[in-house]
C-alpha cells in the first residue's frame, strides 16, 4: 500500500481568519518557518458559511474558500470548547455563542449558569477540552488536515486577561509549573510556543506540530 506524500507550504499563504486572537498565533506559529503570511480579512475576502458538522468540516470550508479566492494555499482552523457535562456543547457552536460581537464573557457566563443548572460544582464535574482542527488547502483542491485536542477542567470565576475566548475559565490539566492557571493567565509562549520556547501545551500548537512535521521545512 502507498504511503501519501504531504504537500510542502512554501514562500505565501493566506491565514483564512477574521479573528485577531486566532491570527496573532497563528502568525507567531508560522513565523520560525519564514512563511509570509496575510489574513483573509487584510485581503476582503468573504466569509464563507461554516455549514460543516465537525471542526474539521469548517475548517476545510475556510481554507478551501480562501485559496479559491486568494488563488494562493490557504490555512484554516476551526476550534473550540466542547464541556462534558452539556453534552459536548458549544464544541462547533462555540464562537456563536458569543454573538456577533464577540461577547465571550457573556458566553463564559452562559456556560457557568449551564453547569450549576445541571448541578456541576465539584471540578470532575466540569471537565472540559478545547479542540482545534487545521486545514491547509492550495487553488488545485489538495488538501492537508490536523486536529488535536487539550483536556482540562472549567473555573469560575475566569481569570486572566490573556489570549481570548474561552481561555480565561479554563485550566488546563498538567500546568506548566506549581501553580494552577488558566490560558487566560498564560503567556502566549507559555500557551502556545513550540519548542525550545514553550512545550505546545494548546490545542492549536499541539495540531500545528502534526502540520508542520508533515507540511513545513
């Protein structure tokens, strides 16, 4: 049987993004690698409607639109938290219930009454993980995807002022030193630098380091 032979990511790339927080890291991720990256938004290009069922799915639909459109390869991801004790949820629904204004604190607070309505205090009952689906897609179809996944748990109230979304209610299992902090209270090279600067602890470096082991020089 063949083994398939990934496509390299060479010289531009469009980041198929509108989402500042998602395109600082992922352009601090690409930057070792001397790909120059510009946004879908610094190019006007449209949003295109995420219909897909799974973070892969959209993520497929972003890159895909974006190298059509921009007729250079394109590199999506689609993320987000998925809480056990509500069945999963937002998962793939997770920057909606933000609104179109992005009010994560109030998604934060929609998530905390959830949990005490379903009686979840204790902290194995708030078990949680962040998912993060990348997918580079060039102009001719071909296409390369990587997902991964963080598990931890969910606080309240949130802390730290640091990255976004969701990041500021939750703790990551296995924290980087002795003391227990959420992603909000993280660096982002605590959050989500690759070696030697940080140890990948994200969902989104941990699928970038799958990505770059098979796209990147």
């Amino acid at each position: 049987m063949s083994v398939q032979k990934h496509r390299r990511i060479i010289g531009r790339l469009v980041i198929a993004t509108h989402n500042s927080g998602k395109l600082a890291e992922m352009r601090e991720l690409l930057a070792p690698y001397g790909i120059d990256a510009i946004s879908a938004g610094e190019l006007g290009l449209k949003e295109p409607d995420e219909t897909g069922t799974t973070f892969c799915d959209n993520a497929r639909i972003k890159a895909e639109a974006a190298a059509m459109a921009a007729e250079m390869p394109a590199f999506a991801d689609d993320s987000g938290l998925a809480v056990d004790a509500l069945d999963g949820a937002p998962g793939i629904y997770s920057a909606r219930w933000a609104g179109s204004d992005k009010n994560f604190a109030g998604a934060m607070a929609t998530i905390e009454d959830k949990l005490k309505e379903r009686g979840a205090t204790a902290p194995d009952q708030r078990r949680a993980h962040f998912v993060s689906a990348l997918c580079v897609a060039w102009p001719d179809g071909h296409t390369e995807e990587f997902e991964a996944r963080v598990d931890g748990v969910l606080v309240w109230p949130p802390r730290g002022d640091k990255g976004f979304g969701y990041d500021p209610m939750f703790l990551p299992n296995g924290q980087l030193d002795g003391h227990a902090r959420t992603f909000g209270e993280m660096s982002s090279d605590e959050k989500h630098g690759l070696p030697p600067r940080g140890r990948g602890l994200s969902h989104r470096a941990r699928a970038f380091l799958k990505l770059a082991e098979a796209c990147l020089e």
